[in-house]
C-alpha cells in the first residue's frame, strides 16, 4: 500500500488549529462587564458592604424626598385654606350679603320717600361699592376656575342695571308717579332671580374649591409612611447582620442613621396629626358655624326685604296659590330658615363668645315677629298710615328688631371667623419646617449610614 504524505505548510510549524466551532469570542459589552464584576464583588464581604452602604444611603434619601414631596402638597394646601380658598369662600358670602343688604335698604329708602334717610342711603351705597371692589377682588384672585368667573361676570353685568333700575324707581317716587313701585319690584325681581343666584353659585363654588383643599391638607401622606417605615427595617437588618457577623452590639454609623430616620419619621406623623386635628377643627368649628351664620344673616336680610316690598306692593303681587301676598309668603319662609339657621348656629357655638350673639339674635327674632304681626295687622285693615311706622320707624318698630339681628349676626361671624382663622394657622404652623428637616435628616441619616458601612469597611484593608 502506498503512503501519500501532506506537504508542511509553508513557513513550517505544521498545520494551523482549526478554529472554534462558534467563530472567535467576541468582547463583552460594558453593561455586562459590569454586571460581571458586581457579581464577583458581591462574593466578597467588602463588596457585599459596598452594595449594603449604597441601598441603605438610597432608601433613606428615599424616605427624606418622599416626605419633602408629599409635606409640600400639603403645606401648600394648607396655605391656599388660610390664604386663598377661605378668603375667597368668605368673600362670595360678603358680596352675598351685600346684595341682599342693599336690596333691604333701597326697599326701606323708597318707603320713606322723600323722607329718607340719610344713614339708609349711607347704607345702600356702601352695600353697592363693597359688593363691586369684592367682585374685582374675585375676578383678581380666582384664577383660572371658569365656573367662577362665569358667575363674576354675570354679577358684574346685572348689578349696574340693579341699580339703574333702582335709581330710576326713587326718580319716579320723587316725581309723585306710581311707576316707582313697580320699577322697585322689578329691580327686586332681577336681584332675586338673577344676582342672588350668581352670588350663590360663586359662593358654592369656592366652598368647594376650599374643602377641596381642606381635604388635600389632610390627607396622609402613605409614600412618606411607608418608605420610612422600609428605611428603618432596612437599617434594623444592616444591624443584626453586623451584629452576627462581628458580634458588636453597636455600629454607631448605622445607629446614627436609625435615629434619624425614626426621628423623621415621627416628626412626619406627628405634625400631620397636629395639622389634620387643627383643620379638621377649623372646618367642624370655624367653617360650619361660618356658613350657618351666614345662611343666617341672608335669610334675615331677605325677610327684611320683602316685609317692606309687602307694604310698597299692598297686594299687588301675589303668591302661586293666586290668594296670598307673595312678599308676605316670602317674609314667613325665610323667618323658618332663620329660626333654624339660629338653632343650628347656637349649636354649634363653642364658647360664650359665640353662644352669646347668637342668643341675642334669636331674642331679637321673637321680637321681630311680634312687631311684623302687629304692622301686617294694620296693613291688612287698610291702615297703611299706622303700619308704615311700625315697619321702619323709631326703636319699638320692626326694622329696630331687624338691626339688632342683623347686628348681633355680624359680631358672630366675626367671631368665628377670628376662631377659624387661629385654628387654620396653627394646623399649617404644625406643618412649618417639617420639609426643611426631612431633608437634612435623610442627608445626615445617608452620610452616617455610609460611615458606618465604610468602618467596617476598614478592617478590611
């Protein structure tokens, strides 16, 4: 048999190794060189105390972050209560009253006559210039809430024709016309069924927005609770591992970063409860007595005004039932929520203080009402000469009862107010410096954490 023998291969050395059955290794990407050698150092102590530093350093920036987010919301919900929302909530009630104020004044003007008043006048004009800087004032501060701005502008149209309107009425009583009765009702008319309304809805909608931020502020703050409550377990088991690992009761850089992680955190619950205590106060004691009296003070304001359009009208208008006199059925059904609004307002009153106006009021209702039965008696005869002055005379008419009501109504909610705005403060006052704090206690808790890992990261070199 014959053998064939392979040339070398030139240059020698025999042949060449056949390459790899997968081709030649390509190199690694940095992401997975890195991951590599993550992994080997995390087979050693001294890695393992790297990675332990760096988590525990993260969850408490973690935990402080949360908390600086979670308390800014609510130390800016808690200034728009103070600040913005109530202010606007009370200034919607005060244009309110205003409107229903002037109509009051401007319906006891026109009986009168020519005789009128000048402080009633005073009164009607004041009345009219509040509720227009109020409306600037809104249109100023509202913001972009189109509901509201809605009910300005419509309010900021149909008062100028109020008061023309108004105007008109006393130019035609002054003339000795008739018609100045019936451009009085007819300005009643566009007050009750279209500023009224609006001031109302403008009223509603800013109570809302406030309970809106009332809610806000006091809501919990969950994310700052519960990265908080994970720092201080994270640190807890740092500690036990280093205590089986060494048997050293304390590191004094991990127990450093504990305290102030569970300072922080009970800073966070604490002044929140505080901050939640004070507004709910604030809303339960402040705000409610505050729409109470306010309800109040418009229904009696109301029933001011239709008993004098009862005598301007003598029975010229009359209620769905076609028999009764409208105005008359008006002053009864807000006398009703009158009562009830006292009721409710005394009530709710927290301290003599407020109890004590409030009483006086409802004494003055029980007086109010016997004046206007004995002025509609006369009325009703056809005695209007006798009646007239039971209604707006001197201080044993109705209109004396109606100034003490109304009176007394306005030292209550100013009281209330003073109240609502001391318990307000002091809820965001428990909130004041809470971020401030939280931040630099998750940065000196991330340092000493560090410290800690790296001490014992020594023994290692």
């Amino acid at each position: 048999m014959a053998i064939t023998s392979r040339a070398p291969a030139p240059g020698g050395g025999g042949a060449a190794p056949a390459p790899p059955p997968g081709g030649p290794p390509g190199r690694g990407t940095a992401w997975a060189e890195g991951v590599e050698q993550a992994r080997r150092a995390a087979t050693t102590e001294p890695g393992r105390l790297r990675i332990i530093g760096a988590v525990l350093a993260a969850v408490v920036v973690l935990f402080g972050s949360a908390a600086v987010w979670e308390i800014s919301g609510r130390v800016t919900a808690a200034d728009d209560v103070v600040g913005r929302s109530q202010p606007l909530s009370a200034d919607a009630a005060s244009i309110y009253r205003y409107l229903a104020d002037a109509d009051t004044a401007s319906s006891s003007g026109f009986l009168a006559g020519a005789q009128e008043p000048r402080e009633v006048r005073s009164r009607y004009e004041k009345d009219i210039a509040g509720a227009a800087r109020l409306l600037v004032s809104a249109a100023a501060n509202t913001g972009a809430e189109e509901e509201s701005r809605t009910e300005i502008s419509l309010l900021s149209e149909e008062l100028p024709r109020y008061t023309g309107l108004i105007e008109q009425a006393r130019a035609t009583d002054r003339q000795g016309l008739p018609l100045g009765g019936a451009y009085l009702r007819y300005a009643n008319e566009r007050m009750s069924t279209h500023l009224l309304p609006a001031a109302q809805r403008l009223y509603e909608a800013e109570t809302g927005r406030l309970y809106t931020d009332y809610d806000d502020a006091r809501s919990w703050p969950l994310a700052s609770l519960v990265t908080g409550v994970l720092a201080l377990g994270v640190l807890a088991w740092a500690q036990r591992r280093d205590y089986r690992r060494t048997h050293r009761v304390l590191n004094q850089g991990l127990l450093a970063a504990t305290a102030t992680a569970m300072v922080a955190l009970l800073w966070l619950g604490t002044g929140h409860t505080v901050a939640r205590a004070g507004l709910s106060e604030a809303r339960s004691d402040g705000q409610q007595s505050l729409q109470v009296l306010n309800d109040a003070r418009i229904a009696s304001l109301r029933a001011r005004a239709a008993e004098n359009l009862t005598l301007i009208a003598r029975g010229a208008v009359l209620a769905e039932d076609k028999r009764s006199d409208k105005y008359d059925v008006d002053f009864n059904a807000d006398m009703k929520k009158l009562d009830a609004g006292l009721a409710t307002a005394l009530r709710l009153a927290d301290d003599e203080a407020g109890r004590a106006p409030v009483a006086r009021a409802t004494d003055a209702v029980k007086q109010w009402k016997q004046r206007h039965a004995a002025a509609r008696e006369s009325d009703v005869k056809g005695d209007y000469e006798l009646a007239l002055p039971q209604v707006i005379g001197g201080k044993d008419s109705s209109g004396a009862a109606f100034d003490i009501v109304d009176s007394s109504l306005e030292q209550a909610v100013a009281h209330e107010q003073r109240e609502f705005t001391r318990e307000a403060r002091g809820a965001r006052g428990a909130l004041s410096g809470l971020m401030t704090g939280a931040a630099a206690l998750a940065v000196v808790g991330a340092a000493a954490a560090l410290l800690g890992v790296g001490r014992r990261l020594s023994e290692y070199r």
